[in-house]
C-alpha cells in the first residue's frame, strides 16, 4: 500500500470516529428528554386521577378507588401504556376513546384482576 492510501484511510477512520462521537452525544442527548418526557406524563397523568380522587371524596360519592390508585401505582412505577381514563364528576371512570382495543383489554383483566 502506498503512504497516500494509508493516510486516506487513516482520515476516514478518524472522520468516522468523529461522527460516532457526535451520535454518541446526540443519543445521550435525547435519552435525556425521553427520560424527562416520561417522568412528565407519569407525573401528571397520575396527579389528574388523584385530583379526581379528591374531588370525588370531598363530594362524598364512593369510586372505584382500588383501581384509580393501582392506575396511578403503576404509572409511577414505569407502566407507560398510553391507557388514561375518562374521568368525570360523578359518573364512574371510563376508558378514554383509543383505538388500541388491546390496551382496553389488558387493563379491563388487570382491573378484574384487582377485583377478585
């Protein structure tokens, strides 16, 4: 090999170094704001059903509050499965519309599960 052909892959070598140094930092970068995304809509989707809760209590009518609180648990604990309920004042909680039937589903048996 000639010293030119060396020194050619040697710099290509060196800009792919670069540019994974760059991916690196960029992927660090955005698992950040993935990380901080997520603890966002943990926090507030599980605040919503708590400030339910309370608006309920305070009303004195009874709700389901085994599964609002395991909702809640789990959304804490990392459960990010895009289910929210349909919560309103006085009616019983609801699934929201969501055309991920199974969602629906694998709660509805978590829920008979909390049940029995």
């Amino acid at each position: 090999m000639k010293q030119t052909d060396i020194e050619m892959s040697y710099a290509k070598l060196k800009e792919s170094d670069d540019r994974l140094k760059i991916l690196k930092t960029e992927t660090g970068k955005e698992r950040f704001i993935n990380s901080k995304c997520t603890y966002e809509y943990r926090i507030k989707s599980t605040c919503r059903v708590l400030q339910h809760i309370r608006d309920e209590y305070r009303a004195n009518r009874l709700c389901d509050l085994e599964t609002l609180l395991r909702h809640c648990q789990d959304k804490l604990n990392g459960n990010i499965d895009g289910i929210e309920l349909e919560l309103k004042e006085g009616k019983p909680f609801r699934f929201e519309k969501d055309e991920q039937e199974k969602r629906k589903e694998r709660l509805i048996q978590y829920w008979l599960m909390c049940q029995s």
